[in-house]
C-alpha cells in the first residue's frame, strides 16, 4: 500500500523518477558532499531528512571516512530501497540506518534522534510553516554541528526562446504561471505561514550562526539524450499542470503541441532541448554547549 506524505504527493511511486533527477546533478550532489565532509574530523554521522531515492545520502555515505548515516523519508518503499542504494555505495566503516518521518512532524527530533551534519534538498518549501521546519530540523543537529538546505537558486530552463509554435517567450510565460500556482497553493494550505525573508536570514532566525551558501549550476547541453531527455519531457508536462489555468489558450495549444507524440512539434524529436538550473546551498552551525 502505498503513502501520501503531508504534501498529499504519493512519493513511493516516484522512484525511477527521482532516481532520473539524482543522475542529473550526481557530480553536483557528489561535490558538495565532499566539501561538507573534507577536512572536518568531527563529521562522523549524517542524517538526510527527505532522502527521496538516496542520492544525497549515498553520496555521503561515500564521502564519510566512518560512522553513520541516516536516511529519513515518509514514503516506506522509497525509503526502503533508498537505504539498499546507499549501502551498496557506503564506504567501509561507515553504517547506514533509516527512520519513517515526516519532516512536517512536531516530534521529529524525537524520532530521528541527532547528528554533526544534517542535510535537507528541496524539502522545507514544501512545509506549511517553513520556519518552524528549520527549528525542527535544528533540533537534529548537535551542539557544534552544521544543518544544510537546498533549495532552487534558479528555476531550470529546457526550451529555446522561439519553439516555432505560438508566440516566442512560451517557456518564460510557462514558469510564471508556475510561480503564480505556487504562491496559491501555498496560500491554501491548511497551517501555511508566510516566509518574507531568504533562506540565509531564516537558517540565523532558526538559530544558527556562521551562516554561508553558494550555488552551482545543473548544465546538460542540447541535445539531451535518454534520462536527462526523459526529466525534460516530464519538467513539461509538470509546467501544464498550472498552465491550464494560469496560462492563454494559444499558450496552452502551443504547449500541446510540444507534448503530442505523435504531432509534427513533438518536442522529444528536437535536438535543442537542453537544462539549465542554479542550486543554492545554505549552511548554518548550531551554537556549541
């Protein structure tokens, strides 16, 4: 039986998906690992909250020279098969474990327990009150321990300016009215809380000091063959999704266009596809005892 987390998305049927988007960034994903681990003696233990299909936490459990890390997600059967993918990749010496949460539950801490590095991609703005994530999520790190978030730095973007169908400027409009569904559904969600602040302010409100972060840029070139090929088409078809309400009628036809198999501008047969998108990577310590 599969499980709906608090976002109501039923995760455990995303696997291959998110295996995909892991393969799209595994050398970004891989890189920023290494820099949180390297030199840091006190770095022993992990916990990836949102672990998704595990390649932040093999990632990891490659980079650690010993100890843990611990994989934390709602969904049973991803986290299940998320723990055997980053076990295969671990280092020896270093252990891997998983906990059945929710990065929305009060009693987090309590389930999770505490580690020198917490790692969280592309989670938080999914909570309803995203501050207090960031609270909760500080409870898991130790005194003298590092929390890190991900979030998107710059949206990506798949499709040349001009796509010969509709009027030229069709993904800008596309990304719009994503944002204007964003800022709705955010709105309606039971609980929500506004956040008007950047995430390097909001890690320091949630108690953090030394806050710093820096981006890198996801960059497949066109043509884009096979998985990355696949994460566009899909990244398209997730832009139709509000473009049925927030975009014109031409808009829409011409996105029809690009996702009908079997039309002449199916864009699966262009050679000009590409991604492009920026990662932000915030880190803040927890003040020692």
């Amino acid at each position: 039986m599969h499980h709906h987390s608090h976002d109501n998305i039923d995760w455990d049927t995303r696997l291959r998906q998110l295996r995909d988007e892991d393969s799209l960034t595994a050398t970004q994903t891989r890189r920023v690992a290494e820099t949180l681990v390297a030199g840091r003696d006190s770095c022993r233990s992990v916990i990836d909250v949102g672990s998704g299909a595990g390649g932040a936490s093999a990632a990891f459990a490659e980079a650690l020279p010993g100890g843990t890390v611990t994989l934390v997600d709602s969904a049973p059967e991803l986290l299940a098969a998320a723990e055997r993918h980053t076990a295969a990749h671990a280092s020896p010496g270093v252990e891997v474990h998983s906990v059945r949460a929710d990065a929305a539950d009060e009693e987090l801490g309590a389930r999770v327990g505490q580690a020198d590095l917490v790692f969280c991609s592309l989670v938080v703005h999914h909570l309803p009150d995203q501050l207090a994530g960031l609270r909760r999520l500080v409870e898991l790190v130790r005194p003298g321990g590092r929390l890190v978030v991900v979030e998107s730095g710059l949206w990506a973007h798949v499709l040349p300016w001009d796509v010969g169908v509709g009027e030229p400027g069709l993904e800008e409009r596309l990304l719009a009215a994503r944002h204007s569904w964003f800022r709705r559904m955010r709105a309606e969600m039971p609980g929500t809380v506004r956040l008007p602040v950047g995430w390097s302010t909001a890690l320091r409100q949630a108690g953090l000091h030394d806050v710093e972060s820096w981006s890198y840029l996801v960059d497949w070139p066109a043509p884009v063959t096979g998985p990355v090929r696949d994460i566009v088409l899909r990244r398209l078809e997730w832009l139709r999704e509000a473009a049925v309400e927030e975009c014109s009628a031409d808009d829409l036809a011409a996105l029809d266009q690009l996702l009908d198999e079997h039309g002449p501008h199916y864009a699966g047969r262009r050679d000009d596809l590409y991604y492009l998108a920026a990662h932000s990577v915030f880190v803040g310590s927890k003040p020692a005892l």
